[in-house]
C-alpha cells in the first residue's frame, strides 16, 4: 500500500507526480494491478491519468475507490492457468 498524502494530493503537487510516475514504472515492469482509493471520482481519475501518462504504450489496469485515506494498493496477478 502506498499512501496518498492530503495535501500534495489537492495541491497536484510535482512531488506526487513524480511518485506516481515511480510506481507506474513498478506497475508495468511487475505486471501489476491497481486499486486507487481517493477522496473523490475526479480526484482518483487524475491519479490514474498520471499513472497512465507515466508509461506510454502500456494500459494501466485497476479501479477506482472512493474513501479516505487516499492510497494506492498493488495487487499482484494470480498465478493462472498452467
């Protein structure tokens, strides 16, 4: 789980997009799938672009969750079919 903070979160603040740009990074290169938890449907929309923007050609996978706190939770894919 990697937490959301508040205030750079309503501030759109270029330290969280730079995070966000890391953990897309982590996103694609271990497959993984996303749950957004935000305060808002718009505000967990904008996370989501950023992740999205963040790896050009690679379709983020995951929700979006409204609550409180804001966070991000990763959530590696089952094994599948053998």
């Amino acid at each position: 789980m990697i937490g959301l903070p508040a205030g750079e979160l309503a501030a759109r603040s270029a330290g969280l997009v730079e995070q966000l740009q890391r953990v897309a990074g982590r996103i694609r290169s271990e497959q993984l799938r996303v749950i957004i938890v935000a305060r808002s449907d718009a505000e967990g929309r904008w996370v989501y672009q950023q992740l999205r923007e963040a790896v050009p050609g690679y379709r983020v996978r995951g929700d979006i969750k409204v609550g409180n706190p804001a966070k991000l939770i990763l959530i590696k894919p089952s094994g599948g079919a053998p």
